[in-house]
C-alpha cells in the first residue's frame, strides 16, 4: 500500500510540476541579488575552496611519497644487525 501512494504522489509531482519547485529564495526570482542569496554563493565558494585545498594536500602528500620512493635505489639501503632497514654508508 505504501509503494501504491509513493507512485500516485510522484506522478502527481510529474504531472504538476509547479508544486515541486522551490521557494522564491532558492528559485532566485526573489531578488537574485539579495543580501541573503550572495551569503550562500560565497559560503558554499569558501566550503568547495576548503575540500579543494584539502584534496590537494592529500594529493600532494601522495605524489611525494611516490617520487621519493622512486628516487631511493634498493641498493641503496641495508638491514641493520638489529633487523632494521638503513642507509648504506659508503666505505
């Protein structure tokens, strides 16, 4: 029974698609340029700026650790007497 209303009120909502439209605010047809709809144009810029700095920090942090491992030569390194890997010095 509830599948049958969820059906019956999503074609009414095709059918009738006045109803499922937005508040004037969030349509932007009243006042676009109001004082209230650029506060969410800039907050939703400073948010997807903070996930973008994020992103390529992590990003960054990855491609790093990819080229110094690259760089470092496996003849380069030893097992120390305690089983730890290290640095060969040249003798």
């Amino acid at each position: 029974m509830k599948a049958l209303r969820r059906v019956i009120v999503l074609v009414l909502l095709l059918l009738l698609p006045s109803v499922a439209l937005a508040c004037e605010q969030c349509l932007g047809t009243g006042g676009a340029n109001g004082p209230v709809i650029r506060a969410l144009v800039f907050s939703m810029a400073a948010l997807l700026s903070i996930v973008g700095f994020v992103g390529v920090g992590i990003a960054t942090f990855f491609i790093n650790t990819v080229r110094r491992s690259r760089s470092l030569a496996p003849s380069d390194l030893e097992v120390t007497e305690q089983g730890e890997l290290a640095m060969r010095t040249a003798v």
